[in-house]
C-alpha cells in the first residue's frame, strides 16, 4: 500500500491538487481513507475485469449484470439480476459515492442498479433485501433518483407475499421441497430492515407487522440455549405452523454453529432493535455477539472459520464475509447504550483492521474484488476459500459506518 499512496501523492502534485482538494481528503479515519484509496483503485479495475468476462462469454451485462466470485479455474463468476447476490456490487459503488462525492461512482452505481429492475415483481426469493435495498435503497438514499422508490415499494410487496400467517414467517428457498415444507433461514432476518422501510413510506402498516412477527418467530424457535443458530428451520404450514425441523445446510452439521449464520442473526437483531426499540431484540444481538467473540475457536485476528465446529480448526477455511458483517453489525451494537458499547467497537475495529491488513486483495488482482478468503457453501463444494463480493460489501459498509463515528454521526442514517 506504501507504494500505492506514494502514487497517488505524486498524482496530485503533478496535476497541482492536494488531499484536501482529492475525494479522499475530507476522510477523517485514517484506516477509511487509506482503504478507500485502494477501493478506488480496485473498483475500477474491476469495471475492466467485468467488460473481460462478458467478451469472453459472449454475454451482455443486461444478462449477467453482476460479479459474484472466482471461479476454480479463476475466472470471474458474473451472475443474473436473480442471482441473490446481485445487488452488492452495485451497492458496493452506491457506498464509494457517499465516502467520497464523486459524481463517477454515482454514475457507476446507478447504471450498475438499474439492471435489477425487474426484481421488483420477482416473487420466488425472500433475498429481495439484499438485492433491491442495498441497490436501490442506497441510490434513493444517498441521491433521491426518480422512480427508485416506486421500485422499492413494489419489491417489498413482492418480498411480503412470501409472508405465511399460520407459521409467523417469510418463506426462504422453494427447492429441496423433499427435504422441508416450508423452510426459513437466519440470513432472512437481514431483509426485514427492507420491510419496515416500506411501511414508513408507504403508511401501510402491514410490511412492519410481517417484519416483526417473522423477527419474533426466529427469536423464538431460531437459537440454541447458548444463543447459537440453526441455518435452516422447517415450519409445518399444512398443520398449526410449529417448527418441525432444525438444520444446518451450508455449516458442517445441523448443530454446529455456521459462521456466516450467526453473523446473519447478529446484524439482523441490531437492525430489528433500531427500527422498533423492542430491548428482546437488542438482548438477543448482545446474546448473539458474546456467543461469537467468547468462542473458543475464533481467531485471535477475530476472522472466524467458516463453522465454529469445523472438525479440522486451525486448518480449516476461513470466512471473512463472517467477519465483514460482524464488524459492521458491532459498529451499530456499539451506539445502542449498552454497558459493552466501547468493546463492540473495539473488536469491530479490530475485525476491519485484521481484514484491511492480512485479507485485502492485491492491487489489480482477482478480478478487482477487494477481500479474499471467504467461503460460501462448503458441504456443496462451492465458493472455498475465494473472494465473494458480499464479503466486500460488508467491508466497505463498516468503512462508511467508521466514517459516521468519527464525524459524530450515527452510523445508519435516519433521516431519508
């Protein structure tokens, strides 16, 4: 990175700028601005390395808008607006115009965006959140484009009628239907926030209603005595909507505690606490977060392994996406007046700078992704050990959330 800043300092000699003139200067945390410096860089390599895959598939953006991973033989995984990943990257050039103003990533971000427009009346995913918030959301959010909030509240409905009233739940994934009735995974409380965004702007009270009762059915049939998550939980909606099944579908058995997952839950309760104050939701994310950073088998960088149980520990892959949205999730956790506020931020700190320092792609390297070694699905043989653009968006979003702190702001922001 030295030399990459040196680079740049020359730069703006040259072209007679300073920091303070650059997008970068008005950064005031030095691990943001340094981060953000290579993020831009990076970024914009990625543009080429995206332009080189849809050439060498003979694909066109409209068809595969989004990059995903790296492949095993290394090439760049570009996937389709269905694809529940597709809407981080653009998502990740929404947060590179906020930290730095500049009108090119606004333009990047929205052209990125507006290719997932056809999601807002896909209703065979409960991922719309992901899709549709972290794109659209963050475009209606930070530039108020026409038209982006109709998107938004036509995708929430699509996501609400995944909603079953006899269970109290969003219905997850339609495949496997040999193996469950009606599943629902942890990483569905991560699309709730979407839902009580709806109903502020709509005045329709019926997507928070959906929200919360789906957030109270996880609380209550979700989590083990030691606060501990299952991946997957089955609901008999033929019958009086109980759970009848307890899986873990991508950790390593069905009671081992996935990485990923917990970190799923973490991030969720904090965001159930913001939107309604219900203190059940912030116990549980305090919960959830001693369970991680206690555990015995997280590493002293505090990046975890892909399952907390994995059999082959200290061998075993790591998953930094787990730790990207840990930290971003304690950054919250840490301004809701709780007594170990200061060490949730501490150890958030720590995470990022762990990640920026030891996990942080190469400059020009792997496709313009900007971390490395996360893991996706394991038992499936999938995404081991690789960069994963959602690992990358949890990263620059912590960034964007330490930016917020270190200008006395809170680090979601209200007032949109």
């Amino acid at each position: 990175m030295r030399k990459i800043n040196y680079l740049l300092l020359l730069a703006f000699v040259l072209t007679g700028c300073n920091f303070s003139q650059s997008p970068f200067g008005k950064i005031k945390d030095d691990l943001t601005r340094e981060n953000l410096e290579f993020a831009d860089q990076q970024l914009r390599y990625a543009f080429e390395a995206i332009d080189a895959a849809h050439e060498a598939k003979g694909s066109t953006p409209e068809e595969l808008p989004s990059p995903r991973n790296i492949q095993p033989d290394g090439s760049l995984r570009m996937v389709r607006a269905r694809d529940w990943t597709s809407g981080f990257f653009p998502g990740n050039l929404w947060y590179m115009y906020e930290l730095t103003g500049d009108e090119f990533w606004q333009s990047q971000a929205m052209k990125h965006t507006e290719y997932l427009e056809s999601l807002k009346s896909y209703r065979g995913t409960h991922d719309l959140g992901f899709m549709l918030f972290d794109s659209y959301g963050n475009g209606l959010r930070l530039a108020s484009v026409p038209g982006y909030q109709d998107v938004l509240l036509e995708g929430a409905e699509s996501l609400a009628s995944r909603f079953n009233p006899v269970a109290g739940v969003i219905r997850s994934w339609d495949h496997n239907s040999d193996k469950w009735q009606f599943p629902v995974i942890i990483d569905n409380m991560m699309n709730l926030e979407f839902l009580f965004w709806a109903s502020k702007v709509s005045g329709d009270p019926k997507y928070r209603d959906i929200a919360v009762t789906h957030a109270n059915t996880t609380l209550e049939n979700h989590f083990r005595p030691d606060h501990s998550s299952f991946h997957v939980v089955d609901y008999d909606v033929a019958g009086d909507g109980s759970a009848i099944q307890f899986h873990t579908h991508q950790g390593y058995s069905h009671e081992s505690a996935w990485a990923r997952g917990q970190a799923w839950g973490l991030y969720g309760f904090v965001a159930c606490y913001r939107e309604t104050g219900d203190t059940r939701y912030l116990d549980q994310a305090e919960a959830i977060a001693r369970f991680i950073l206690s555990h015995p088998n997280l590493p002293g960088d505090k990046v975890p392994y892909w399952d907390f149980d994995a059999p082959d520990i200290p061998n075993a892959p790591r998953d930094v996406s787990a730790a990207t949205i840990t930290a971003s999730a304690l950054y919250e956790l840490s301004e809701t007046g709780v007594e170990q506020g200061e060490y949730y931020r501490e150890m958030a700190d720590l995470i990022i700078q762990n990640v920026a320092k030891n996990y942080r792609a190469g400059l020009h390297e792997q496709h313009g992704f900007l971390t490395v070694s996360s893991t996706g699905h394991l038992p499936a043989g999938s995404e081991i050990d690789v960069p994963i653009v959602y690992a990358d968006y949890y990263f620059i979003e912590s960034l964007v959330r330490r930016e917020r702190l270190a200008n006395g702001l809170p680090v979601e922001p209200t007032d949109w």
